[in-house]
C-alpha cells in the first residue's frame, strides 16, 4: 500500500529534475505532462528508480486500483485508499 507520505519520500530521495529526459529514454512519453504524471505513478509506487519494465509494471497493478486514460478522469486510484487527478 502506498499514500502521499511515502510519495513525497520516494521523490525527496529520488530528484529527477529533467523528466522529459528521463522518461523519454525509456520510450514512454512524448510531451513534459506525461512525464511529470508517470513521475507521479513512480513516485507512489517507488519504482523511480525501476530499470526492469515487466518489474515496474507488476508493481503498479500491486498499488493501483485504476490507472486511468486519456478520456476519464481520474488518472490514478491507489488501492483502498485516494484517487489522483490530472496534475
């Protein structure tokens, strides 16, 4: 389970300031929204730092409940607990 504390942890302890850069590396993302949302995503999950795709995938179905999509809000819902909407 996760919530906004241990977001806030993860990204206290994991700084990424260009995010456009860093997510897109990883094929991801085309736009600076985007990246700032699977930030976001990571940052609840604690998978910043995850190089292993099919590991940071399995993960997210662990602490979420709904990841969202383009057309309905919202864009997360942790298990159990809050949603979170576009930033």
């Amino acid at each position: 389970m996760s919530n906004i504390i241990r977001a806030f942890i993860n990204i206290a302890n994991n700084p990424i300031v260009e995010l456009v850069d860093y997510y897109s590396g990883k094929n991801r993302i085309n736009n600076a929204g985007k990246a700032l949302e699977i930030y976001i995503q990571d940052a609840f999950a604690g998978t910043i730092n995850e190089s292993n795709e099919l590991k940071r995938l399995e993960k997210l179905e662990q602490i979420y409940s709904y990841q969202g999509n383009q057309n309905n809000p919202p864009d997360l819902m942790l298990k159990n607990s809050i949603q979170i909407a576009q930033l």
